[in-house]
C-alpha cells in the first residue's frame, strides 16, 4: 500500500489526524512557552553586555534584534488577547467581531514583515562574521555596508510590508469575491501565478536562512585547528559556533511536521502557506534569541556566573542601586570579534 492509499483510508485518517494533531498542538505550545521564558533571560543578558556589545563590528544588528522583540512581543499580546475576547464576545457583537478580525489581521500581518526582515538581517549576519573572520582586514568595509543598511532599514520593512499587503487584499479578494465566468478564468491564472510568486519569496527567505546557518561551518572547522592552545579548552569556541548552526536548523525543521500534516491531508497551497508563516512569526524569534544567548562563552558567562533573582529583577526594570559598588567581572573569551 503507497502513502496516498494509505492517507485515504478513513479510520487512519481519524486516527492519525488525532495523534498528529496532538503532536502538533504540543509543538506549537512549547514554542510559545519558549517565547514566554527566553525574552527576560534575553533582555537580562543583553542589558548586561551592552556596554561591551558597543564595541563590537556587530552591535547594529545585535542591538536591532533587540528594539525589535519589544514591537513582537506587543503584537504577540495584542493577538492573543484579541483571539481571546473572540470567544467571550465577539459572538454577540458585530461589530466588535469585525474590530477583532481587523486586530488580529494587522498584528500577524506585522510579524510576518518582521520575521521576513529579520531572515534576511540573520543571513546578513552570518556572511559578515564568514567574511570578518577569514578577512578581517575587510571589516570596515562590512561595518559600512551594515551602517548603510540600518540608514535605510525603514525602507526594507515597508517593501515587505506593502508586499504582503498587496497579497492579503487579493487573497481575500479572491477569496470573496464572485466574479462572472467570463473573467474568472483570468482570475484563477492570476491567482495561481500570485501563489507561486508567494511561495517561492518564502522558499527563498527560509533557504538563504538555512544556506547562511551553513557558513558558520568552515568557521568551526577553522577554529578547531588550534585545539592545541589551552584557550580553546578553556573557551570552547567551536561548540559556541556549533550552537548557532544546530539552532537554526533544529526550529526550522520545526515547521516540517505540520507541513505534512497539511499535505497529506489535501490541504491547499494557501493553508501550507498560512501554516509555514505562523511557524516562522514563532520561530524567528526564538531563533535570533537562543543563538545570542548561546554563541559565546561571556554570554553563557554573563548569564550564569553572577546571576541572582534580586540582581535579575533590577536589571529588567533598570533598578540601579547607587549606595553599593559592584567590582568589575571580566571574562576570558578567546574568540573572534564576530563571535561578541
């Protein structure tokens, strides 16, 4: 029997659309409770290295990472209150119902330019640690092409943004709306040609992301050839490199399961689609703050060595205690500059 029988059968279908559907469920809430625990651990750290983080080639893009989880964990609030409300009272009130749609509409559509934008800054990010650390002589050239970049970061979020605006309105138009059958077939080939367009922009952000987590490889390799110096035991850079590379890859696997569900199912491109968005309006950010809370040792330091519920409550809500001195804590770190 192939896999198409056998998704046909009616009492598999049942039984793995329950189990499946479980499995799922549970994924995308370990997602979230993920999303719930790292972001304190991720401003706590961050806060923590600022000073530190200033002098580095990186800090742009490290520092625009961080303004723009405060917008995302906004929207991821203001979406899930609104599905909330949905059930309480949107049933009884139109207009209400209407409002809510429109909340939660907008605050998806926002993510998804985010996560767009942000698969590219994370490509952007492994080219130029790849380039500063095999040719550091060239990274004033890759520190002015990123400052070129943030000048103008606006203009990046606002072609996706109209981008994906353009989509939703004639998706939805498409959707809804009844055309004569003399047009329809215009319609239809225009509506496929959307698809395709839309899947391979989403195909291509999610390759390059994968393609780039690549590149920390010949980094790791290169790294590993001074295992003879007692740094690289003591620091351990390789495994902090490795880490970057595993994290990326293990969430976007994250999406497969669900994907196959949807296509084994006879599941519409659309539903694919929507499917693989939502994964990366929760994944981007996990991914852009697992991997700077692990990609060096001083981070993995900072977090571990000194750390106090007191300590970690004031530093969230930028408490300062003037009346003690803290000594300096400093750590050794062996790797490169990219690797801050």
């Amino acid at each position: 029997m192939n896999i198409t029988q056998l998704s046909t059968d009616s009492n598999f279908r049942i039984l793995f659309g329950d189990g499946v559907t479980m499995v799922l469920t549970a994924i995308q809430f370990g997602f979230q409770l993920l999303l719930l625990i790292a972001y304190p651990f991720y401003i706590y750290v961050h806060k923590i290295n600022y000073t530190r983080d200033q002098m580095t080639p990186l800090f742009p893009t490290t520092n625009h990472f961080y303004e723009v989880m405060k917008p995302v964990y906004l929207l991821f609030f203001c979406s899930f209150a609104s599905y909330g409300l949905s059930y309480h009272l949107a049933g009884n009130n139109f207009l209400l119902g209407c409002l809510i749609s429109v909340i939660l509409t907008v605050s998806f559509l926002l993510l998804y330019v985010i996560a767009e934008v942000c698969h590219l800054l994370v490509a952007f990010l492994a080219i130029q640690k790849l380039l500063i650390y095999f040719f550091p002589s060239i990274e004033k050239y890759a520190v002015i092409t990123q400052n070129s970049i943030y000048k103008n970061i606006r203009k990046v979020y606002l072609f996706f943004l109209m981008k994906d605006i353009v989509a939703t309105l004639w998706f939805v138009s498409c959707a809804i709306h009844d055309y004569n059958e003399s047009v329809k077939w215009r319609i239809n080939m225009i509506f496929g040609v959307s698809t395709v367009f839309l899947l391979g922009a989403f195909i291509i952000l999610n390759s390059v992301l994968i393609i780039s987590s690549l590149l920390y490889v010949p980094i790791m390799l290169n790294v590993s050839k001074f295992s003879y110096l007692p740094s690289f035991h003591e620091n351990k850079p390789q495994k902090y490199i490795l880490w970057q590379t595993i994290i990326v890859i293990i969430f976007k696997l994250g999406s497969i399961p669900s994907t196959i569900y949807l296509f084994l199912n006879y599941s519409t491109t659309w539903a694919i689609i929507i499917n693989t968005i939502f994964c990366d309006i929760y994944l981007v950010p996990l991914i852009i703050q697992i991997s700077y809370l692990g990609c060096n040792k001083r981070n993995v330091n900072t977090f571990m060595s000194s750390f106090t519920l007191t300590k970690f409550i004031r530093v969230l809500l930028d408490i300062k205690r003037d009346s003690e001195v803290h000594p300096s804590i400093h750590f050794t770190d062996s790797s490169n500059p990219a690797f801050v």
